[in-house]
C-alpha cells in the first residue's frame, strides 16, 4: 500500500449507482488502525492487561485537500456533509500509484478556505461506515 502523505488522490463518490469524480486532491493523512480489546478483570494475582486481537474493530481515516469544482461530485459530497441524516457514502481513493481504497465512508468534516479573489480550497475528512477494500486499482 503506498498512500502517503502529500502524492496525489483522485477521490470518488457514489451517486445514482455510478462512481463520480468529487476532486484530484492531496492527501493529508490516511491511517488504518486496529485497537485491540481490552480483556483484563480485576484479578489481583495477575497484574499484566490482557488484550484479545481478534475482538478489535478496524478503522479506516482519511484527511484530504485540493482545488476543486463545484460539479456534481463536489456538490453531493457538500449535500451529505451538511443536509443529510446519514452522512456516509460509497466512495472509492485512487492514488497516484494505482492503490485503491472503496467501501462507506462517513464524511466527518467539510471545509472550504481561501483567500479573497483567488481559488478555494476544499478539505474533508472520512471514516469508514463499513468493511473497506484495499487493494490494487485494475
């Protein structure tokens, strides 16, 4: 998997059964994360925690940012930010490299900057909703 901060995404969102394009951005962050389930009692002859692996509960972040246009893509991702009561999507992240990352996405921010009279920036952050794929974009 070679998603690294700073290499170029191309980021999809699912509307009407078709993936469309939301934006080329760059990657702020992109992390999986597997945390481990606390399995300790309060045994005091062991005084080690116990942790149980095979419990945990994958998590997938992402953090992104670029200029974009305001089209369908853009416009759907703005709507489930801000109107809808599940703010999740099906989503697809295409590196530069060929990696892809796809399943349902939370948008948890939304965020536009920049200055007067000159382009905006776009940035937002997701959360999986779902089991993601990883894998290489065919």
């Amino acid at each position: 998997m070679t998603f690294f901060p700073g290499h170029l995404v191309l980021a999809r969102i699912d509307i009407s059964a078709s993936q469309t394009l939301i934006g080329s951005m760059r990657v702020g962050s992109w992390e999986v994360s597997n945390p481990p389930v606390d399995t300790t009692t309060k045994d005091l002859t062991n005084r080690y925690t116990s942790l149980h692996s095979v419990a945990s509960r994958a998590t997938v972040t992402g953090s992104f940012s670029g200029l974009m246009s305001d089209d369908a893509g853009m416009s759907e991702l703005q709507d489930i930010a801000f109107h809808a009561t599940d703010p999740s999507s099906a989503m697809e992240f295409t590196s530069g490299e060929g990696d892809k990352a796809s399943g349902t996405f939370q948008v948890t921010s939304w965020g536009i900057s920049g200055g007067f009279d000159d382009m905006a920036e776009v940035s937002f952050s997701v959360q999986n909703a779902g089991a993601v794929t990883i894998g290489a974009d065919v």
